[in-house]
C-alpha cells in the first residue's frame, strides 16, 4: 500500500482510509502475560514459607524459654481424661494416674516438637506427672512383649525410683494380652501384679537373634570381605556370610548368661513371696497363662479395672477415680500431622529390630509379634 503524503499547511489530519474489504487493525491490548501471574504466584509462596519458618522460630524459642523457666515443654502438650467407666464422680475421689506401656518396649529418638518420644520418654513423663500432690497412685497397664534389655531395665529403675521417692503413693500393674519378658520385667517394680484372666505372661529370659547366610552366600558368589587387626579377631562376630566359632557363641552366650542372671535377682527382688530357686524354676523361656502365673507366684490375682479400683480404694481409704495422660494435637502436627504419625504397636517392634545396627540382647519374647 502506497504511504499517504503529509497535510498541507492548515489542513486537519485525515483519517487513514483502509483498502475495500481489509478490517483495521485492532486496538493494542493492555492485558498482563503469563509471567506476571507465575510472578505473583512465587511472590506468594515466598511470603508463606516465610511466615511458617518465623512461626517455628518463635515456637522454638518460646520451648526454649519455658525450659529455662523450669516448665517442661512435653508437658504442655498432654490433657488429663478420665478412664472409660472408672470416673467417680464424688468430689474427694482419689486420682490415680494410668500409665500405660503397650506394644514393644523401645526408646525413640528425641522428641521434636512436642513428639510423644519412646517407651522410655513416656513412661518418665507420666511418672513426672503422678510425682503431683493431687495424685494418690499409680496404675502400670502392661501390654507388652517386651524389648529392648537397656529400656526395660530403665522403665524398671524409673518406677523403683517413684516408689522410694514417694512411698505415699501406690503402685500397682494391671496386664492386657500380653506382658512377657521386657513387659514382665517392668511389673515386677510395682508392689503388686494383677493379671487379665486372658493374660499371657512370663517369658523370662534373654535373646539375641541374628540371619546366617554362608551356604546361599556360597552359592551365590558372594563374600563379605572384613578387613581386621590381629588383635581384634572377634570384631566381625555375626557376620552374616561365614559360620559363627565355637569361641565367639561362648562370648555372647556368656553376656546372655549375664543378663538372664540380672532378670533372675530382679524378679527375685520384686517377688518378695518367692525364693530364688522358685524364680529360677519359672524362668525357663516359657509363657504361661494367668491361672498358671499366679500358681507359680509371678501375679498375685487375677481381675480387671474394677478389681484395680478396689483395691486402690481399700488401700487409699477413699473412692478412686483413674485417669491418663492424652495427647492433644500441637500446631506441629497440625502442619506436619502426616510426618509425626506414630506407627503403633507395631512401629515399637520395627523399631526395635530393624533400626538397629545390628543384632541386640532382648529381653522379648518374639512369639508375639
């Protein structure tokens, strides 16, 4: 198209006049593109992600300074429920306080933000809290096949320690399913033992487990290659790809020995009703049930919560109410609930067997897994 000439001098501009059948171009868009919006879009995840990092800052530090203040921090994060059923709705009911130890017994990694923790970590917290002027006692609930040999005697030396500190305060266990080995070992630091009539129990003993795979190892074309001084020639015992020696089984049979020895004295100490020889006979590696426990002098009855009740009530000269400590839901779990998920029962026993580095000394009986 051939360009218009200038207007003359004094003449107004003229509006360009298009060929026939050809529409004007349209008007210039004064719309945004695509990477405006992506722009405000990263703007806005960065803003958030800063107000959360500032918002675990100051939670951080607010646990810091409540630490520094003598309040302890997992403490925060609990609520006092009445047991179901056990509530006696009677003003000057003495409060006993539940702790229960259920599924394997296995100290977890510290707590992060308010996390439940171990085996361990609970068992401490509730005792911190049956510590308080305002309750009477203490009532053990075992459901336990026991675990780890370190964190059964800690629960045992902590429960042993309340006993001494408060001698005001009673302690009693209660079974569930099960209350073997490490599970076991635990009850005996109370001043009495009951047993669900369902209950299995016993157990006593020590095991250490571990996989041999020399012949398919051979098979297979493979070997582990242990590099060692001289002077260390047990340092690859348990190695999984050659035979165990004669020497190495007696070193560690002689630590089970040990440790069996160590159950023996203190189911000796806690069961004041029977002699050494009388413990050594029941603590063959057996389970029995809780007729045959209480025949043998490991339980001293057979009941429930309301047998539970009743006694606390007669030694108390009071009507008792039964509470526990729930957790209640902290922001970390609300923004991260998916993460801090515990695994239950079960996640006790992976714990204890796979996330170690290697095999252990238990005191479990692996029956009930």
């Amino acid at each position: 198209m051939t360009p218009m000439p200038p207007n003359p001098p004094g003449v107004p501009p003229q509006t360009p006049s298009w060929p026939m059948g050809y529409p004007p171009p349209p008007p210039p868009q004064g719309g945004r593109g695509v990477s405006f919006f992506i722009a405000i879009f990263l703007g806005i995840l960065l803003i958030a992600s800063a107000g959360l990092n500032v918002l675990l800052l100051v939670l951080s530090v607010g646990s810091f300074a409540s630490a520094g203040l003598g309040v302890d921090v997992e403490d925060q994060y609990f609520d006092e429920v009445y047991v179901a059923g056990q509530r006696s709705g009677e003003p000057r009911a003495a409060k006993v306080l539940q702790i229960t130890i259920r599924g394997a017994i296995a100290e977890d990694q510290n707590p992060v933000l308010g996390a439940a923790g171990g085996t361990v970590s609970q068992v401490r917290r509730g005792l911190r809290r049956a510590a308080a002027d305002d309750v009477r006692g203490v009532l053990l609930y075992i459901d336990s096949p026991g675990g780890g040999v370190t964190d059964s005697d800690e629960i045992y030396e902590l429960v042993r320690r309340f006993r001494s500190e408060h001698p005001d305060k009673r302690v009693l266990t209660l079974f569930g399913d099960i209350a073997a080995s490490g599970g076991y070992y635990v009850a005996v630091a109370s001043e009495r033992i009951l047993a669900r009539r369902t209950t299995i129990t016993g157990s006593i003993g020590v095991i250490m487990s571990a996989w041999n795979f020399t012949e398919a190892a051979k098979k297979l074309g493979v070997d582990q290659v242990a590099i060692k001084s001289e002077r260390t020639p047990y340092k690859d015992m348990l190695s999984m790809t050659r035979p165990m020696q004669p020497a190495e089984c007696q070193i560690l049979t002689d630590i089970v020995d040990e440790l069996y020895d160590r159950f023996v004295t203190v189911v000796d100490d806690g069961r004041p009703g029977l002699d050494r020889a009388q413990v050594v006979a029941a603590a063959n590696g057996a389970v029995y049930s809780a007729s045959k426990a209480k025949e043998l002098g490991l339980v001293d009855d057979i009941g429930d919560h309301d047998t539970v009740v009743a006694w606390f009530g007669q030694q108390l000269g009071s009507p008792v109410t039964i509470v526990e400590q729930r957790r209640r839901a902290t922001l970390g779990q609300l923004l991260f609930g998916a993460l801090q998920q515990r695994a239950g029962p079960q996640g006790g026993i992976d714990r204890l067997l796979t996330t170690s580095t290697g095999p252990r000394f238990l005191y479990y009986w692996e029956g009930a897994r």
